[in-house]
C-alpha cells in the first residue's frame, strides 16, 4: 500500500517485478514449446515403427502365399 503523492489517495501497488515475470513467462513458453517437439517426434518416430511393421506383415503375407 502506497499513498499517491498527488490525488493523495491509498493505492495498492503490486510486488512482483514486470522483468520478472516477462522471464517466468517467455521460460513457461519455451518450456512447453521443447515439449511439444519432443511429443512431436515420438509421434513421428512410433508412427514409422507402425508403418515399418505394417510392411513386413505384408511382406510375409506375399511370401506365404
């Protein structure tokens, strides 16, 4: 709580630092970004051992016949 010098009125003025939660926010941000990539490329790399084992499925079925 603060007094303004010139309404002379109480106000309330917050704590917290503008720069600090600028870095809290853009490391939040930067965070979910590294895990949305990495997400993305299990994705991506189970996506190819399914296609992988698809093939070979096939593959034996044209073997077998």
């Amino acid at each position: 709580k603060i007094n303004c010098v010139t309404s002379q009125r109480p106000e309330y003025k917050s704590c917290r630092s503008a720069a600090l939660e600028s870095q809290r926010f853009w490391r939040f941000v930067g965070s979910a970004l590294a895990v949305a990539a990495a997400a993305a490329a299990l994705v991506v790399l189970r996506q190819r051992e399914l296609d992988r084992r698809a093939l070979e499925k096939v593959r034996k079925q044209i073997e077998s016949i």
